[in-house]
C-alpha cells in the first residue's frame, strides 16, 4: 500500500475515533450518575476529563495533518454507549448495576485501546512522529481507565464477599453454651457437658 493511501486510511481511523470521543463525552455523564459507588462515580468522572482532552488532541491532530476536524460515524461506539444505557435501564441501582456499568465501560476502553494502536501504528509507518506521540499519550490514558475499573470492580466484588459472609454469620445458630440440654438424633434431650 501506497503512502497516499495509507494516510488516506488513517485520516477516517482519526475521524472515527474523534466521533467515538464525542459520543463518550455525552454518554460518561449518564453513567456516572447512575452509579451508586462514589469510587465508581470519581473514575467516571475522571475518565470524562480525560477524555476531553482526548477529544482535544484529536483537533490537535487534525490541525498537524492540516485537515479540517470532522467526525466520521462510529457504529461501533454506538453499539457500544447503547449496551451501557441498557444497563442503567435494566439493573436497579447497587452494586449489580455498577458492575454492568463497569463491564460495558470496560468494552468502550478495550475498543479505544485497539483503535488508539491501530492508529498509532499507521502514524508510525507514514513517519509523523508528533501524532505517535499524541495518540500514545491517550492509548495509555484508556489502559490506565481500564485498569481502574478493574480495581473498581474487585473492590465491589469484595464488598459484596464480605457483606455475605457478614449474612452468613448472623444466620449461623450460636453454639450451645457448656451444660445446656441438647437434643440427639434420636429426639431425647440429653446434657452436654
């Protein structure tokens, strides 16, 4: 493949990432406020600043490649932002749907990752070292973002271990104090000692 047609390639790679940002910085709002784990909200909410200035380096890219900055659709995000609106919908409000939220927020981040270091890779090739260095920075934001939900999600998940072995422990009988009758197997009481 030809210089020329690689770069035209990679431009509709940067134009769809640029419209998966776009559609990220309406739908990281929605899912922060439906989360019920202030951890769960702040990494959202975090994640949403960086993804601002993801959207920022973009227009940067865009002025380097002297183009106008122009989204192309991204069906893919689409499909994605729409599994996480489902789980708001579908889950009530608690640990399970934070779990959801955080399953589909991880989709979004691994989707990035591939499509930051596809990009990345052609930018490589046709030698335009600014824009490597720019698309890096972010690659490396959204594996940051998705190491942070999977620390968000093992916290959940321990919360939710020791909330039932907490359960577990209220319901176990208590053990018969020494010298108190006890009934055999047989239906007669008898005492232990």
């Amino acid at each position: 493949m030809d210089n020329e047609t690689l770069k035209e390639l990679f431009i509709e790679q940067i134009r769809d990432i640029y419209d998966a940002e776009k559609q990220l910085t309406k739908a990281l709002p929605k899912m922060a406020k439906g989360a019920s784990s202030e951890e769960l909200q702040e990494a959202i909410t975090n994640h949403l600043e960086e993804t601002q200035g993801q959207v920022g380096r973009l227009e940067k890219i865009f002025g380097l490649l002297k183009i106008p900055a122009r989204s192309k659709s991204c069906k893919a995000m689409q499909g994605l932002v729409q599994e996480g609106s489902e789980a708001l919908k579908e889950e009530e409000k608690g640990e399970r749907r934070d779990l959801a939220i955080i399953a589909a927020a991880q989709r979004v981040e691994h989707y990035e990752i591939s499509a930051y270091g596809t990009a990345r890779a052609m930018a490589e090739h046709l030698n335009l070292p600014q824009i490597v260095s720019l698309l890096e920075a972010t690659q490396e934001e959204e594996t940051s973002a998705d190491e942070k939900l999977t620390e968000v999600a093992q916290s959940l998940y321990q919360s939710e271990d020791e909330d039932m072995e907490s359960e577990d422990e209220e319901m176990e009988p208590a053990s018969p104090a020494r010298g108190a009758a006890k009934k055999s197997s047989t239906g007669r009481t008898r005492s232990v000692a």
